[in-house]
C-alpha cells in the first residue's frame, strides 16, 4: 500500500472551483494569480508541481522499478526527480544514484 500527498496543483484549480468550496473566495483572475504564486513561492523549488509530474512520480512509484510499500509519499514540494519529465526518466535517474559494487 502507498498513499500519496498532493496539494494545491495549480492544473486543477479554478477561482470557480475555490468559490464552490468557500463561497467567501471570490477571486478575478488577478487574485487568483496571486494565489498561485503564493503556492509557488512556499515550495521547495519555488514552483508548484504540475498534474502530469505527479502522474508521473504516481506511475513510477507503483511500477515493478519501485519497492516502497506501506508509507505517503509527499508530491506537493516536488524534487529535481519528478521534473525530470516521465517516470521512465525518473527511474533512470534513480538507477544512476545506486551505488555501484
């Protein structure tokens, strides 16, 4: 079993669906700009992940080349490895960082 943590991907978010879950957020699009950029600026890299690394690092973490079980895994920060591009390039990278003996 794997869990995995996301939040505040800026692909899934809309000043309508925020007012759907807060009726008080009404933002124009220049707020809700500034919202984004708010979420960029908190994470480690200062951007916010995007809806296809996270299905990218989901893919890899649930393939054969991944052997974590029984834990989260937090998406919402990101790493070097999720930009990467696709879970193919991830893995590899992976691979390359094992040491070698």
């Amino acid at each position: 079993m794997l869990g995995l943590w996301v939040a505040g991907i800026p692909d899934t978010m809309t000043p309508e669906r925020l007012a759907a879950v807060d009726s008080n957020m009404q933002l124009d699009e220049e707020a809700f700009q500034g919202l984004l950029d708010q979420l960029d600026g908190m994470r480690m890299l200062r951007r916010s992940p995007r809806l296809a690394e996270v299905v990218d690092m989901a893919t890899f973490l649930v393939s054969d080349r991944c052997a974590m079980t029984g834990t989260f895994t937090n998406l919402t920060g990101m790493s070097e490895l999720a930009s990467a591009g696709s879970a193919r390039h991830t893995g590899a990278r992976l691979r390359q960082t094992e040491p070698h003996g």
